[in-house]
C-alpha cells in the first residue's frame, strides 16, 4: 500500500521516503530505528571533561542576549549548575527563546558540547522542565535514519498509522518461522516486534522485540541458503589447472608466502580442478596477504585461457589492486593483460573495455560492481572473486551463468568470525583461513582511554603528523542527529580545526558522500595532501596507507570488537610503529574490559571469540559489526545463540520433521526471492 494513503504524505514527502528506500507501509514498517535516545540524570558542568553531549540542571541568573550576524539570530546566556559552575550556551535561529527562558527558574539542558579556544560551550540544547524531563528519565526515544526533508517526527507518526491500521492484521498471518519454533524459544509475536522495536515500553521489550526479528532474519537466510547450496555444488565449470608461470612469478616474489597462504593456494587449485564450481571463502586477518592468494587463483585461471573478474567495493581499492596488479606484472614479466573498470570512467574509456573484455583481449579485469552491469559482455569468465563486503546472491549467480559458463566463485574477508558461527553464517561455502600475517609487521600499540585523555591525544598526534605520518580519526555518526549522543564527523572535523595546529591538513570522509568525492578524499589521504582524516567506518574497507601510524576511535566502546580490529588494521603497514587510541565515552568496568581485548591480543580471531563471549543480549544499540551480512536487527556477535537454533530448525524443516503452512511456503518463497545478501 503506498505511502501516500498515510495522513501528512503527499507526493513529495514520499519521493524522500523512497530516497531511504522505503517504497510502501510495509517497508515503512521494516524501516527500523538506527538507535534510541535514553535520557540519563542530568549531571554537573564540572562532569562534562571531554565529552560530545551533556545533560544538566541549573538556571539562567541573568536574561539571555540576542544579536544577529546577517540572516543569522544568535541567542545566548550563561548557564549555572547547582554547585555554581557555569557554561555558555548558545542557540541559532531561535527568536523565541529570549521571552521564553525565565532568569532564575531551573531547566535542564540536553546539549552538544563544542570547544572554541578552548572554551566551553553547549550548542542547540532542548531545554526541558525538571519535571518534564524527570518523566522522560527511563524511557526509549527511536531515531531514525534521516534524508533532508524528513524529520524523526514524521516518520514516528507516520509508523504510528501503519501500527493502527488494517494491515497489522496480516503481520502475524505471514510468520515464516513456524509456531512450534517460536514457543520452543519463546519469542513474541511479530506484532509485538514491530510495536516494539518502533515505539519500545521498555529496555526489555525492546529485547525481545529485537530478538524475535533478529532470529526471523537469521532463519530467513539459512533457509535460502541451504535450499541453494546444494544445487549449486553440482554445478559443473571450467577445469584450470596449477601453472609453472604462476609457480615461477610466487617464488619471484620479494618475500616468501606463509604456510597459511601456500596451504590456501593449495585449496583454491583442488577446487579449480575439480569440475564443479568453486564457492569457497578465504578468510584471513588484517594484512595475512588475500590478495596475493587471490592473483595466484587469477593467473592460473588466466594461463589457462579463462578470464578472471575482481571486484573491489570501492573505486579508490579497485584503482589500487589494479595499479599493484599491473605493477607486478611489469616487474615480473608476465604476459597477461589486466584492466580496469570502475564507475566513474567514461562512457569512451568503458566501451573500450567492454569491447576488449567480449573479444577476449583482457585476461584479468579489476572493478566496483560495474564488471557485472548489462553491458558488460566476457568471452570466457572463469573466477569471479569478491573483495570483502560483496557475495552473490542466487539471481546474480543466474546472471552470470547467462553471460557464460558458470564461473568460480570466491569471496575474500577480513571479517574474523569465530568457527561455530561461521559454519551456520558461511554453512554453503567452503572455507579457508590465513591465521599468520607476514613477519615483518610490527604490532600497533592499543591505548584504551576516557575523554579526559583527549587533550593528550590531539598533542600527540600533532607530534605524529609533525614527523611527517597521517592520522585516521573514526566517528560513528556522520552529523549531528538530536537526541544521539555520540561523536560526528561533521562536527568534530570543525573543532578539530580549533585544537590542532593550523598547519595540519584536515579532511572529512563518510558514505553520504558522493563516490565521485569520497574517491577524492581518499586519493588525497593516500598521496599524503590530508594529515588527519576524519571518517566514518567507510575507511574499514580502504586503500593502503603505509604512512598512516595513527588510528584514534571516538566512543570506541559502541562498536563490536571485531569491527574495531579491522579498523585498527588500516594503520601498522608501513614500518613505522602504529598506535590505536580507543576513547570510550563509558568508562563502566564492563566497557574497559572489553576494550582492553584489543590491548592484549592482536589475533582477530581471538577477539572475535571474545567478543562473541562477552557482548550481551541487552546490547542492541551501537555500530552495527561491519564487513557481515547486511541485517537489519540480526547481529552476528549478540545473536549467535539464534543462528545455532535457526540452523537447528531449518534442518528440522528440511528434514521434513517440521511442516510449513501453505502460507509460509508461499511467504517464504517471496521474502527468499527478494533478498540479496551482501558480505
């Protein structure tokens, strides 16, 4: 039903929905809250030390002022706390305050904490009675993901009508997970969920309600993977054999291969071999040597006289692979003819491409997902290898087959999982693993600290960039979002300007960007143009950059374990020594512990395990694990309970212990055909 039937969305107002992908009432109501604001007892100014965001409790002594800087009204006052320490707060573009705020009454201010020379200040605080926000003390606000135009507001309203409508009626009749499942692990009813997820009555509601779409999820794509995992292992391909030229150009190499690599090569060369089509996923920590692994699959496949594609996911990793590719090629004399093929050639420089790759003439094409595009035409693919976060579905796996004979497949990540759960989550691939990085890397030393280490931290990256390195600095919001507290880029990019010294080269980089700029910010960071390059986790899966030493994460303690790993492994490739500085926002013992992992282990397989033992599932809220399947409430680290028991009852239904209604046969043949999931 669309969206236009809802009260208050008019033509316009649902263009912008469909920017956010939400098409009709039913994705409106999958369209789930990205976190949640909590409302914590309001503390003292003296109490703020670092942090992004405040909550406290005074009153104004004297009225507020008022002035205008162009079209801009400025109204600001300054706030005293009830021990006596004040602070200067400041609103824009909001006249009505001046009559509204009375001098001496007591407020609580819920605020951005910004730092002008070093001065502190709370910027665009909501102000509340402290009456008003003694009721809003315990609960669950939802906040969503925003395109300009919409507001938290409208989509709550919105989401409300969907909830009270007609069309809840059908939520529990199409349950794909049968009932005998969901009372053996007594999960709530989907209704419940999604009453629950939107608009929480309690922290453990909210649980629940998490619980019971997390496990739909996971049940969800278990059961379209076994359904097609073994069709596809009887698919036959082309034979390749090992080539003495790849041999040769290995043993060329300016360092020798790791066990862990041969053993892998040595894996990938059976399946080759075998007639039947390669599905196998390489999984190998930060910097264990992939992409060495995976060229090694390419040449042979090349000498063999089948083309291999390697896709990256993004352009600046594709022009990178590409450039070390061709080099190699050079230094080594290989005769084989590489190329590249990203989005933002032009349409002249790709029909070059499209023409080389039909006839043959390119032997190993790198790119973005445009190597699969309609236009694009191979005489002969023969391995298709996936860079990190891509995997195929079953209708792009289709889609090749029609391009040609099915071709190998083979997916790299970075991603440590622990090995129980990467038999459910990788259960139709087979798997190999690199467990050792190369020898001459030194290990970066991790600091966990509080915001009251920042100061330090911003002197010592000066001293850093000073000796000529660059600096990564992650935040998990791109912009201000009210309501959620934690560290933006946007934001923090502006006051980065005011604490380092004005000769350091600053520069902002998150995935709302176009491709055209975030391919610039990179290409930049990488020729050393930026010192300090502010970032959402879009730099986890990046290029190399063996001047960077410097890898500092804002409210550390909101991502998992295993995505902090990764994010750590963008510095220590060069042969400078490399730090990691994690800065939790909560200095809780359980918080401190967890980060400490990081200090003590630099096997991502191990922090993966650890991670898996130690996040809770009471911990629905922060960065979503990055590098995995693309969920939406599913978690591989909090739900791994779910994917044991999903796997359990998707045999039972396979075995035929358990029969599926008609329904949700029916339902589960739509939801199934309608998914791609990406890794």
């Amino acid at each position: 039903m669309r969206l236009t039937a809802l009260k208050g969305i008019g033509e316009k107002t649902e263009e912008l929905f469909i920017k956010l992908g939400v098409h009709n009432q039913e994705e409106l109501l999958e369209f789930f809250p990205r976190d949640y604001e909590l409302f914590f007892a309001p503390g003292s100014i003296g109490e703020i030390g670092y942090k992004t965001f405040g909550t406290i409790k005074g009153c104004f002594m004297e009225p507020v002022l008022q002035r205008r800087v162009k079209k801009l009204v400025i109204t600001s006052g300054i706030f005293k706390d009830e021990i006596g320490a004040s602070i200067k707060v400041v609103w824009f573009n909001a006249p009505y305050l001046k009559d509204l705020i009375k001098t001496g009454q007591p407020y609580v201010l819920k605020g951005r904490i910004s730092r002008k020379y070093n001065v502190m200040q709370m910027d665009q605080p909501r102000i509340f009675s402290p009456e008003d926000y003694a009721e809003k003390m315990g609960t669950m606000q939802p906040i969503y993901p925003l395109t300009k135009g919409l507001t938290d507001t409208l989509i709550k309203k919105a989401i409300s009508q969907v909830l009270d409508s007609g069309l809840m009626n059908d939520i529990n009749e199409n349950d794909i997970v049968p009932e005998c499942v969901a009372d053996e692990m007594g999960l709530c009813s989907r209704e419940f969920a999604f009453r629950n997820i939107h608009f929480p009555g309690s922290r453990e509601d909210l649980i629940k309600a998490s619980a019971r779409m997390a496990f739909e999820e996971i049940f969800l794509f278990i059961m379209t993977m076994k359904m097609n995992s073994e069709s596809l292992r009887q698919e036959s391909s082309v034979i390749v054999r090992p080539n003495e030229q790849t041999d040769a150009f290995l043993k060329g190499l300016p360092f020798k291969l790791t066990d862990s690599q041969e053993k892998v090569i040595n894996d990938i060369r059976t399946d080759l071999g075998s007639g039947f089509v390669m599905n196998r996923l390489i999984q190998g920590d930060v910097g264990s040597g992939k992409t060495m692994v995976a060229l090694a699959a390419l040449m042979d496949c090349a000498f063999a006289g089948y083309q291999g594609a390697f896709m990256a996911p993004t352009e600046v990793l594709a022009r990178q692979h590409y450039e070390n590719i061709t080099g190699l090629f050079k230094e080594h004399g290989i005769n084989l003819n590489a190329a590249l093929l990203i989005g933002s050639q032009t349409a002249l420089e790709k029909r070059v491409i499209y023409d080389a790759l039909e006839d043959g003439r390119i032997n190993i094409i790198i790119g973005t997902h445009a190597l699969f595009q309609e236009k694009v035409k191979y005489k002969n693919l023969g391995i298709v290898i996936t860079d990190e976060q891509h995997r195929f579905g079953l209708k792009q796996r289709q889609a090749l087959a029609e391009k040609g004979a099915m071709p190998h497949m083979m997916v790299m990540s970075a991603t440590p999982v622990p090995r129980t759960l990467g038999l459910i989550i990788y259960g139709d691939m087979d798997v190999s693993t690199i467990d050792h990085v190369p020898v001459n890397r030194k290990p970066i030393k991790t600091a966990v600290v509080d915001d009251s280490y920042k100061p330090n931290a911003y002197r010592f990256i000066e001293k850093e960039v000073a000796k000529g390195h660059q600096v990564y600095i992650i935040c998990p919001m791109v912009e201000y979002s009210e309501g959620l507290e934690a560290a933006n880029v946007v934001d923090y990019t502006d006051m980065l300007k005011d604490v380092l010294d004005e000769s350091i080269v600053i520069g902002m980089l998150h995935g709302q960007m176009n491709t055209a700029q975030k391919n610039e910010i990179m290409e930049k960071f990488a020729a050393g143009k930026i010192d300090v390059l502010v970032s959402t986790t879009v730099v986890e899966v990046g290029v190399d950059v063996p001047n960077a030493t410097v890898m500092m994460i804002e409210d550390a303690n909101r991502f998992g374990l295993a995505s902090l790993h990764q994010l750590r492994g963008r510095v220590g490739r060069g042969a400078d020594q490399s730090y990691c500085i994690l800065v939790s926002n909560n200095s809780s013992k359980e918080a401190m512990e967890r980060l400490d992992i990081l200090k003590t282990s630099t096997d991502g397989f191990e922090i993966a395990a650890k991670d898996l033992e130690m996040r809770g599932p009471g911990e629905f809220m922060g960065v979503r694990q990055s590098g995995t399947i693309a969920f939406k409430c599913f978690d591989m680290f909090r739900d791994a309970d779910l994917a044991v028991k999903a796997s359990e009852a998707a045999g039972r239904i396979l075995s035929g212990e358990i029969a599926l209604t008609s329904r949700q046969k029916e339902a589960l043949d739509i939801k199934a055909g309608s998914k791609f999931f990406i890794l």
